[in-house]
C-alpha cells in the first residue's frame, strides 16, 4: 500500500479572495506595528504583526507565482486543466 499521491500540477489560476486575504493580512501587521508604542502590550503586538505580515505575504507569494504560471502558459492547452487530455478516440466516450 505504498501509494504516492498523484503529483498536482499548478494550473495558473489567480485566486482573487487568497489576493485579498493576504493584502488584509499585511494591512492589519503595518496597523499593529503603528499601533504598537501607544499600546500596553507592545511585544504582542510585533509579534502578531510578523506572524500576519509573514503569512500575508505568503499568499500574496503564491498568488503571484500562480499568476506568473498562467502567463508562461496561457498558450498551452493541457496545462489550463487537471483533467487529462482527451485523444480522438475518446470523445464521445464516458466511462
């Protein structure tokens, strides 16, 4: 039973709400680092603030990275799905 999982292959495919989570995410880090002298708890807030900028800026890299797949392949037809390509014998066929 040692079987891999199928090797997922990026598609390109820009998801807005991740792209406005990790924007959100950086916003509320710079808010509590301004923030961070008026308050009380001035070491919990920088460290909330690194780990929202840290996994804000995650996204954001993943976001960007699958933008950029998309461009380098937006003329390639077998890397827009996770299905596979069908071949001429196969079209009207369904399993």
């Amino acid at each position: 039973m040692d079987k891999q999982a199928p090797e997922k292959k990026p598609r390109g495919r820009v998801n807005n709400f991740m792209v406005l989570a990790g924007g959100y995410l950086l916003y509320l880090a710079y808010q509590l680092v301004r923030d961070a002298g008026e308050s009380a708890y001035t070491a919990s807030s920088i460290l909330g603030a690194v780990a929202f900028a840290a996994v804000g800026g995650a996204l954001l890299w993943r976001e960007w990275k699958a933008y950029r797949y998309g461009l380098e392949h937006k003329d390639d037809p077998s890397s827009w799905s996770d299905e596979p390509e069908k071949t001429d014998g196969e079209e009207g066929e369904e399993p």
